[in-house]
C-alpha cells in the first residue's frame, strides 16, 4: 500500500472547494433537475426553503441559454418573483450560465472592501448593481496584473483536469483568502 502527501493534499482541495459539484453544474445546466438543484445547492450553500428554491431553479431553467443575460436583470427578476434581494444567488446564478462573470458573496464583498447598502428593496437592488460593476471592474483589472495572472495560471495548472475559467480561479483564490482571513 502506498500513500501519496501531494495527492492527498489535492483530493482533500478537491473536496473542499466542492469543485466536482461546481464542475457538474457548470456542465450539466439542467436547473430542473433534481442532481443538479442538490449540488448548486451545496456548492454555493443555499439554504432555502421548497418554494423559494422551485421559483428561482423555475427562472433560472429559463434564463439558462441565454449567455447575454445580466447581473441587473437576474437580480430584479429574482427581486420580482421572491420578494427578496438576492445578491448573491443571483451572481451565482449568472455566473453558472456565464462562466466569464463573477461572484459576489460575503468573501468577495471583505475582500473588495465593498458593501451593499439600503433600507428600501430598491436602495438594495441599485446598490448591488454597483457593487456588482466594481466587483467586475476590479476583477478584470486584477486579471491583467502579472503578478495574479501567474498565480491564477498556477491555480488552473493545478487543477487543470477540471478547466476553470481565469475568473472562476479569482474567485476560488478571493474565496480562499476570506477564508483564511475569516480565522485569523
């Protein structure tokens, strides 16, 4: 029997970034069904109950081959349809159709040094819209420094059997970072 340290460190990555369920969404967008739901669900942490989750899987099986869709439109119809500001779940869902956007949760906002303010469900949605413009804005411009294209670059080598977009590996990174800050 032979234990491999390089390899174990990986598959224990692996699991932890949950990237076979982020990979099986990205390549099965299929939001009706039921394998699909219970790894969105679990990659992105959604904790919601049957009628919220039916009426976003619902919009979002609608919106799926649409690689023109925005940030503003998922978030105002989600907005429309729950009666809630989901920031969040709605760049997760954009960035499952479009792979090149990226996210915005509570590790990229940290990270950003960005917040989304408002009392009234419209302050909330205006400001997500721009909150979202400079997380996209930011991202791009940290994608051109050479510093994190090398690093992002050794991030896709490592996990290169699972083709992350330069974005999708920025986030996995941001996401690593919060959480290493998280604990310190």
């Amino acid at each position: 029997m032979h234990i491999n340290f390089n390899e174990c460190q990986r598959n224990m990555m692996v699991q932890y970034m949950s990237l076979d369920d982020y990979v099986y969404t990205r390549d099965n967008l299929n939001p009706r069904d039921s394998e699909f739901q219970r790894r969105f669900n679990s990659f992105y942490k959604i904790r919601r109950n049957k009628e919220w989750r039916d009426t976003y899987y619902s919009y979002f099986d609608e919106i799926k081959d649409n690689k023109n869709i925005s940030f503003d439109e998922i978030l105002k119809q989600i907005y429309e349809k729950t009666h809630n500001v989901e920031a969040s779940f709605s760049s997760k869902m954009l960035a499952t159709i479009r792979p090149e956007m990226p996210i915005l949760d509570q590790f990229v906002l940290t990270f950003f040094n960005l917040v989304i303010e408002g009392y009234t469900p419209e302050e909330r949605i205006n400001s997500a819209m721009e909150v979202y413009r400079k997380i996209v804005e930011e991202e791009s411009k940290m994608l051109k420094d050479p510093t994190v294209k090398k690093e992002v670059k050794q991030f896709k080598e490592y996990f290169m059997d699972y083709k992350i977009s330069d974005v999708k590996a920025l986030d996995y990174m941001i996401w690593g970072q919060g959480r290493v800050n998280k604990y310190e």
